[in-house]
C-alpha cells in the first residue's frame, strides 16, 4: 500500500488527523487498552480454549494438547 493509502486519515475521521474525532476514538482505544491487558493475562488455556469438533484428526491434537498440559 502507497503512503496516500495508509495515511489518509480526512477518508476515515471528519478533518483528519486535525480533527476531534480522530483524538476522540484513540482515546477510546487509549481507555480500553487495560481491560483487554487484564482479560488477556487472565486466559487460561485449558479452561477458555474454543471447544473444535471432533475428528481423528482432533483427537490427536487433543491429545498432545492433554500431555503437554500435564507436563506444564
């Protein structure tokens, strides 16, 4: 992507990097930035991993997943 195309912030934000908008959706971003941290840091693996169907396939990959877990 050219220079123009990345940083032409008038297309997205009202009177671009000028503007309130712009100011006003990082801090936005800025303010949400410690609760995404904490989420984050408090995944665990093994409770919060996406339950995938089952197929021979998975079933390896669940367990090695199951053996490297004990390991840990």
């Amino acid at each position: 992507m050219s220079y123009p195309i990345n940083w032409n912030t008038d297309r997205i934000f009202k009177d671009g990097i000028t503007g309130t908008a712009i100011h006003q959706r990082l801090a936005e971003i800025t303010s949400a930035i410690p609760t995404f941290n904490a989420a984050v840091n408090a995944w665990q693996l093994a409770a919060d991993a996406p339950a995938f169907p089952t197929s021979t396939h998975c079933s390896i990959n669940t367990r090695i997943f199951k053996m490297v877990s004990v390991q840990s």
